[in-house]
C-alpha cells in the first residue's frame, strides 16, 4: 500500500512520480474541501472515481459524480468540496515543469492555511 499523506479535508496517496507527471488518489471526507488555489507550473486533470461533490474552475461552480472529468489548466484558480455524506474519490494526473506541493498559491482556505 502507498503512503497516505493526511491533510484536515482527507488524504492522497502518490500512485506515480516521473519527471513529467504525477498521478494522485486523493480521497475528501464528507464536508471536506481543499484549498481555493493555483499552480503556476502544473495543470491537472480530474477523473472522479466515485461520490460527489463540486469544484470551482476561474468563475464556474461545477457539479461533480462518477464519472466526471475536469481540466485545470496551469494559473486557474480552483477549489474541490465534498458536499456528499460518502467519500469523494479522484484521479489526479498533474503534467508541467515541477509537481511539488510548494506550487500551490493558496488563495483561500478553510483551515487556517493560506
């Protein structure tokens, strides 16, 4: 099993680290919901597994289930929230120059990290 990384919404796990891209599971308990942020040298692409939720994407609300898909290009500010009582589980694929988590600008947060 892959190590967990645990953070107040949920945790992800990293299913695959390569110069040019990382994959992540990332799994947001019910009422979790990560950071309003962006990156300025990755985008992503999200394929929800299963649950729902929403996401913020520049100025759209999006309405996400199984099934789902999302691009995120680099610069856009966005935000995931499991508004379900089950889990909301995601594939990630980041692609870019640099995939570490000091790339996230934190715009807002619920937690107290920004």
């Amino acid at each position: 099993m892959k190590a967990t990384n645990k953070r107040p919404w949920g945790y992800f796990e990293v299913l695959a680290d390569a110069p040019n891209h990382k994959v992540k599971r990332i799994v947001v308990e019910p009422g979790g919901i990560l950071s309003l942020q962006r990156h300025k040298l990755r985008s992503e692409h999200w394929f929800i597994v299963s649950g729902k939720g929403k996401a913020i994407l520049g100025d759209k609300n999006i309405s996400l289930r199984a099934g789902s898909v999302l691009d995120i290009p680099k610069k856009s500010k966005h935000r995931l929230e499991n508004s379900s009582a089950d889990n909301l589980v995601i594939i990630e694929v980041q692609t870019g120059e640099y995939f570490g988590e000091d790339d996230i600008e934190r715009l807002e947060d619920k937690y107290g990290r920004v």
